[in-house]
C-alpha cells in the first residue's frame, strides 16, 4: 500500500473518534535504527498538516483527486521531518536525555494555566478532545524536549558569529538597514462633482476653485491649516487635520515629486487642480535617508547570520545522522517520496 490512500480513508481518520491504538493493525512503513514508523504515525500527521490547510482545502468536501494531490505535495517533507525527528531523539537518550515528572507536571501545569482549564475535569476533557491520553502528552512533550535539548547543545550552542562576519553581513545587505526618505502631508480637498458623461459643469467648477482659494487665504491670513482641514476638507483625512502619511518619497509619481520639490517644512503650496477637484498642501515633516549605524543594527545582523548559521549546521548534522544511520525501508514508493523531500529540502537552503 503506498501513501496515496484514497480520499474516504484520511477522512475517516481526521473525523474518527479516539481509538486505542492497541486496536490498531500497525503496518510498517520504515524501520530507522530498529525503531518503526507506522502507517498510523503517517496518517496522523497527514491529517494534522491537512487541518492546519484547512483554509486551503476543505477536508469534508474534497474529493479524491483532490486529497491525493494535497496528499502528494505535503508527504515528502513529512517523511523527511518525522526521520529527522526519529534521529534526533535517538540521539538525545543515547545522551541520556530524559523528561522528569517534575518537569513534566511544571509544563502540564503551564498549559492549564495558558487554556484557563482550571479544573482536572477541564484538562481531562481538553485532552480526550485531541485524542490524547496523559501517557500520549507526556510521549509528545518529552519528544519535543529532548529533540530541543539535543538541537541547543549539539547545533546551536556551537554556533557564534564573529564581528567579521557581522561585518560582512552588514556590508553586503547594506539596503536592509536604509530608511528612505519619507514625507509627511496635510491637505485639504474640494471635490468637483462630474456629470453622467464624465464631465465637469463650468459653474461648479469655478465655485470649487473660489471655495478652494478662499481657504488658502485664510492659511495665509494665520489660520492653522490642520483647522481649516478639520473643518472645510472634504477628503476622509479631515478626521486626523487633514493628515497623511509618512509616505515614502520612492513611492511618489514623479509628477508629484515635482510639486512638492523644493518645498521646507511648513510649506503650502497653492491651489492645485487634480482629478478630484482642487486641493491644497502643507509638507508637515520630512526625513532624508537614514542608514542604521553598524553598532545600533550588531544585534539584528547576529539574529539573522546566526539564523543562517544554525539552519546550515543543523543540516549538517542531520546528515551526519541519516549518515549513520539504519534506514529500512518498507514501502518502495515512501522511499522515493522521502528521497524527493531530501532534494526539496537541499533546494530549499540553497535559496535561501
């Protein structure tokens, strides 16, 4: 049986009722250093990244050929996750790993207190919720630490960069750490109607012009412009005084860029037609480009090489450990499909 199961099975599986799973035939897919990998733990987790795409695919109502496409697009990395998963925890108790009950009831008693489950009875019936037993939640939890565990003081914790490497990030990504130049406006809009056909009556027109200059006036009798604006624009921003805003100066029309060119801050320009009618500008701020010094931006130019750093040595070091180990596989085509998750996966670092 390959991992194109048809649609009526995984349906089956992510609307089942809890099953124990010692009722369960397991069929095994894949022995990695002795330790198997069944049917049942695919589905399971087929079906866990088929409701986190739920929004994508609607797991009632698919059908078939819809299923065995979502299917075939998600089981490689799956198989590739769960070995690299199978390893690393193989890793971890041959380091003597191990969760304590101690830890165990600390990290239980943190999830109660996160879901507001304040009783046992609530907790009980959250976790029969998921299908989960204690004996499951402590296997998961205890999983997910030792894989942590392992990844912090076998990868992470040897990984550090150097001030030449900051420095050479830095460099090379200098566009990362540059603010351009923005403006902030204030404007006030008189707003020409048009006709049926497109057009603007003359009269209207020229009322909206005097309507319009008769407020620059009062702006340049002393009256300030965001008043004039909270009260006579007839643009949504008389709500703010008639502001807008930062505006990146890259994302101006050119034609723009000429009209406010050369203006200071606490400029007005005068009336200026436009498609909606006529209106008026103030530049209320402006900023020239800024580029982050080396010393300010240190600490997010060490978050991101280190990011690349651990994503390249944690790769490593699962090679290293699919290197050595016992892969037996099953099932012909899981076997290809997880070969083709390795490349997708090789592909993927490589573009990043």
């Amino acid at each position: 049986m390959t991992y194109k199961s048809s649609a009526l099975a995984f349906v089956a599986v992510a609307l089942a009722t809890t099953v124990a799973r010692a009722e369960i035939i397991q069929q095994i897919l894949v022995k990695v250093n002795g330790e198997i990998f069944t049917k049942t733990d695919l589905e399971t987790r087929q079906v866990s990244v088929l409701r986190q795409r739920n929004q994508q695919l609607d797991l009632k109502n698919a059908n078939d050929q819809q299923l065995k496409k979502a299917l075939d697009e998600i089981t490689p990395q799956i198989l590739v996750e769960s070995i690299d998963e199978m390893l690393i925890e193989q890793r971890g108790k041959e380091l003597g790993y191990t969760m304590s009950d101690d830890q165990f009831k600390n990290i239980v008693d943190n999830i109660k207190k996160e879901n507001k489950l304040e009783t046992e009875e609530q907790f009980q019936a959250a976790l029969k919720s998921e299908n989960l037993t204690m004996a499951d939640l402590r296997r998961s939890l205890e999983r997910s630490m030792i894989i942590q565990r392992v990844q912090q003081n076998e990868v992470m914790g040897k990984v550090g960069v150097t001030d030449e490497e900051a420095q050479t990030y830095y460099q090379s990504h200098l566009s990362e750490f540059t603010t351009a130049p923005s403006i902030t406006l204030r404007e006030i809009i008189v707003s020409v109607l048009m006709d049926a056909k497109g057009g603007v009556n003359a009269a209207e027109d020229e009322a909206a012009r005097a309507k319009t200059d008769q407020l620059r006036a009062r702006i340049a009798a002393g009256e300030t412009f965001d008043k004039v604006a909270a009260e006579m624009s007839e643009s949504p921003s008389r709500a703010n005084g008639g502001l807008i805003g930062p505006i990146s100066v890259t994302d101006l029309s050119p034609d723009f860029r000429k009209t406010i060119e050369g203006m200071k801050v606490g400029d007005v320009t005068p009336v200026l037609r436009t498609q909606r009618g006529y209106q008026i500008l103030k530049l209320e701020s402006s900023t020239q480009t800024q580029i982050l010094p080396f010393e300010q931006a240190r600490q997010q130019i060490s978050d991101r090489v280190f990011t690349d750093k651990r994503k390249e040595q944690l790769q490593k070091y699962l090679e290293k450990l699919r290197a050595q180990a016992i892969i037996d596989w099953k099932n012909e085509d899981l076997r290809k499909a997880y070969e083709a998750g390795l490349k997708q996966q090789a592909a993927a670092l490589s573009a990043s």
